[in-house]
C-alpha cells in the first residue's frame, strides 16, 4: 500500500509540474504577470496540500526554472531566491493549513493564505529588494528598479490571489482524491 501512494504522490507531483509548464507557456503571450503569478502560486499550494511537503518543495523548485526557460523570470542569480519564497509559501501552507483551528479547517486554511502569502513576499522583497539587487548584482538603476518592482507588492497579490483560489478549491479537490470528507 505504501508503494502505490508513493507511486500515486510522484505522479500527481509530476503531473501538476507538467500544468505548470503547459499553463506558463499558454500565459507567455499575455505579458500578464499578475495572471501568471497567481496560477504558479495556486500550483504550488495545490501540490503542498494535495501531495505532500516533498511535492510542493520539488514544485517550488522547478517553478523559477521553468519561468526563466520561458524568458518570464528575471535573471539566473534570482532563482534561489525566488525559490526561497516559493519554499517558505510552501512550508506555511503545509505547517498551518492542513491543521484545524478551534475544528474548523477552514479556519487553518485561511490563516495559512495570509501567513504564507506574506511571508514569500517578504521573502523575496528581503532576499531580492535589499540584498540581492544592491549588494550583489550591481545592476543599472532602471533595470533595478524594474525588478525591485516585480519582487515588492505584486508578490503579495498573486500570493494571496493564487491563495485565495486555492483555499476554496481544496476540499474539493482532496474530497475528489480521496483525502479528505466532506
């Protein structure tokens, strides 16, 4: 029995990697990184709370990959740390949002959408606003600026949007995997 679930967890893993692939090259030419952003971030918590911990980590790491591929990310010097925000939004769903809260799930789940949601953007505002950008890039003040801008508020909105959607898709997607009643 413990093989078939490793087996099942590795394919869903593998499965909601290759969404995440197909889905960024579908919203490639939208230029929308408020749209794209938010749907990472829902593929994230979706592999997190459906697969396990070691999913949703081996998502968040292939995530920044991908989007670089895809020309949508920044610079190859950003990605540890992009994935680092990716890893503590992951975590905190995991930690707090498959608990219960005074026995409401719901309750957990809502906490874990502003905790982790805000932790990756100070995550990434930290790690790439403060040190990364000036400390060690060195780049020209626009391009700077261009990026500073990206890793700031608009991180915290796809978060919590891709969170939002997430925190309602979730008991039905585990009622729908057999994870959870009701």
């Amino acid at each position: 029995m413990e093989q078939k679930n490793r087996i099942l967890r590795i394919t869903r893993t593998a499965v909601l990697i290759a969404l995440l692939v197909v889905l960024q090259a579908a919203l490639m030419p939208l230029n929308n990184s408020l749209i794209t952003g938010s749907i990472v971030n829902l593929l994230l918590i979706i592999s997190v709370m459906t697969c396990g911990l070691s999913s949703g980590l081996c998502v968040t790491a292939v995530s920044p990959v991908i989007a670089r591929l895809f020309g949508i990310g920044p610079l190859w010097s950003l990605i540890p740390f992009i994935a680092a925000g990716n890893a503590a939004l992951v975590v905190l769903w995991h930690f707090i949002g498959n608990r219960s809260i005074g026995g409401k799930k719901y309750k957990a789940r809502l906490a874990a959408l502003f905790t982790a949601a805000f932790a990756k953007f100070l995550v990434l505002y930290v790690g790439i606003v403060r040190i990364a950008i000036p400390v060690f890039l060195g780049l020209p003040e626009k391009q700077a600026a261009v990026i500073s801008n990206m890793f700031s508020i608009p991180q915290l909105i796809t978060a919590l949007t891709g969170g939002t959607f997430a925190f309602f898709l979730i008991p039905r997607l585990k009622k729908a995997i057999g994870g959870e009643k009701g």
